[in-house]
C-alpha cells in the first residue's frame, strides 16, 4: 500500500514540476506547489515537522498528502491504482462464494487481492486520523478525506469510496466524541449520505 500511494505521489510531484516549469517560461510565478493556496503552503513551512504519514517534500519544504494534494486528483489517483484490479477480476470467481472457501486464494485470487487492497485503503485512512492527537486537526483531515469519497463515488470507484467511509465506523476513530463534534455540519451531512453506499 505505501509503494502505491509514494507512486502516486511520485507521479504528482512530477506533473507539479512540469506545469511550474510551463508556467516559468510565460512568466514568474509562486514557487509553491499549491499556486492559489500560498497561506497554507506558508504555514506548512513553518511547521516542517508536523507532516505524519503520506507527505513528500517539494522546493525544500513537507507537504502533507491529504492535506494539500487536490481532493479530486487524490480520488483519480486511486481509481487509477485500482483499475488493474477490476480489469483483472474472472466470472468464475463469483461463483458460489469461491472468494469464502478453503482454496479462496487459488479458485478467487483478484477478487481475493480486491478484498486487501480495500482493507489496505481503509486501514490508511484511519491511521491518518489518529495521526494527529488534536480534535481539531483530526476532524479537518475527515473533511478532506469525505470530499476525496464524495469524488470517489462521481467517478464510479464505490470500492474505494466505501473503503473511506467504512474506515469512520471501525472500532480505532471513537464517536461520538470530540472530533466528530468539531467536524462541520454538512460534512457530517455527507458522511451520512455516503453510508447509505454501506446498506
């Protein structure tokens, strides 16, 4: 899982550097990865240390994954990781529940990788949560990771939107509790809208 989302951040990374590189020959520009975001990007340097998990450095300064990577370019990216795995699943490994029994790895061995890649996704996003002790920060970064589903399910990816959503109900993120308090409303809205996917 940490290959595939340090892939995706490679992948980003580049693509930043190449439309900077665009931009510098029409003109000077913001030398920030996150042009129409510059007070973010000026706070992150004052806290270069306070970037846990998927992060990445980018002129000489961390840069949280979640955080300040378009929401909508993260839900691509993962629907991109994601594609080979639909694309490889067989009719014949629904049948009869093969995904369930003894020789599961040999009789449903996509869907059976489907299933970990899931749990991988879901148990990424948890660990991002608890990531941060602060209520506050915790619930900001729930917000992002609702509108990085909420993008999820506009592309078809239910797989890794619901991999999102289910991860808020597991027994690691408490509710209610203060994090869920300080979470706004319409995004508490959403997260509700997005469990229906669960039923």
């Amino acid at each position: 899982a940490a290959a595939s989302f340090q892939n995706a951040a490679d992948g980003l990374i580049k693509l930043i550097a190449a439309k900077q590189q665009l931009a510098q020959q029409n003109g000077p520009k913001p030398s920030t990865p996150f042009p129409n975001d510059t007070k973010r990007a000026s706070v992150l340097r004052k806290r270069p240390g306070n970037h846990p998990n998927c992060k990445f450095a980018f002129n000489g300064h961390m840069y949280n994954f979640v955080l300040d990577v378009n929401a909508e370019e993260i839900a691509r990216q993962l629907t991109l990781i994601e594609h080979p795995y639909f694309l490889n699943l067989k009719a014949s490994e629904f049948m009869g529940l093969a995904w369930q029994k003894e020789n599961k790895d040999k009789s449903s061995p996509n869907i059976r990788r489907l299933i970990g890649r899931f749990n991988e996704l879901s148990a990424w996003v948890a660990t991002e949560i608890l990531s941060y002790e602060e209520p506050k920060m915790r619930a900001k970064v729930m917000s992002r990771l609702l509108r990085i589903a909420e993008h999820l399910r506009a592309m078809n990816n239910f797989n890794a939107c619901i991999a999102i959503v289910s991860s808020f109900r597991s027994s690691p993120i408490p509710r209610p509790k203060p994090t869920w308090a300080v979470l706004k409303a319409k995004k508490t809205v959403l997260y509700e809208e997005l469990c229906l996917l669960l039923r």
